[in-house]
C-alpha cells in the first residue's frame, strides 16, 4: 500500500531514513491501513497516467485570409482635443 505521510518521521521507517512530511512511500497492507487510522498519513490511489493530446501536424499552420487585416486598427482618441 502507498502511503502519503502527514508526520515526519526521525530515524528508519520501513527500511527508509529520514521520512518528511509529504513522502509516498510503500508499505504492508495491514501496517499502512494501521497508520492511515492513527492519522500518521493517507493513502494514495494507484491511477495511470494521464493521457496527452496531440495536434495534428497540419494544424499547427494557420494561415490569415488576404482580405482580413494583420491586426485591429488602433481605436479612436474620445474627448475633448487638446488645448493648442
């Protein structure tokens, strides 16, 4: 069973030494259920990893159509006009 713990532990715990606070660390099925109810630590679920996605290579080009502009025009100035 995996563990995470919430105490840190000074000398060996299961073989490791020194284990911080925040440490997965594998350990029996009986000792780890023990701790978890102790409020030592919490389990951690075993997932897959998570999956990528992926663009497609030709979609990485985009291409801007010859009657749309580059960019916006620049917004007009509102208010009154400054003193000359």
């Amino acid at each position: 069973m995996k563990i995470r713990m919430r105490t840190g532990v000074a000398g060996s715990f299961h073989g490791q030494y020194g284990v911080q606070r925040g440490d997965v660390i594998e350990v029996p099925d009986s000792e780890g259920a023990r701790y978890c109810q102790l409020g030592y630590c919490d389990p951690v679920a075993d997932l897959p990893a998570p999956e990528t996605a992926v663009v497609p290579e030709d979609s990485q080009q985009r291409t801007v159509p010859a009657d749309e502009p580059a960019s916006p025009p620049a917004p007009k100035r509102r208010g009154r006009p400054r003193k000359g």
